[in-house]
C-alpha cells in the first residue's frame, strides 16, 4: 500500500504536539522536555534520506 505524503507528519503533529501542550498547559517542566526531544528524534528520522 502506498503511504500518502505527511502521514507521519499528521500523527507527529497529534500526538507530540497535543502531548507537548498539554504537558506545558500542566507546567510539567520534564515531560515537556521529554516530548519536545521524542518529537525531533521522530521528525529527524522520518525526513532523513534512507
């Protein structure tokens, strides 16, 4: 099956981004470091060239 561009860009933008504010909204200082960094490891590999 061929995968429709920014797929994974959609699914990074929901659950990172919606984690990253949520966890800024609770000033949760860590967890929002935690997701800031897991979503530039997940958007570092998805656009890296294979």
């Amino acid at each position: 099956m061929k995968q429709v561009p920014f797929t994974n860009l959609a699914v990074f933008i929901l659950f990172f981004g919606i984690a990253l504010i949520e966890a800024l909204q609770k000033q949760n200082w860590l967890e929002a470091g935690l997701f800031a960094a897991l979503g530039v490891v997940s958007l570092w590999a998805d656009f890296r060239k294979k």
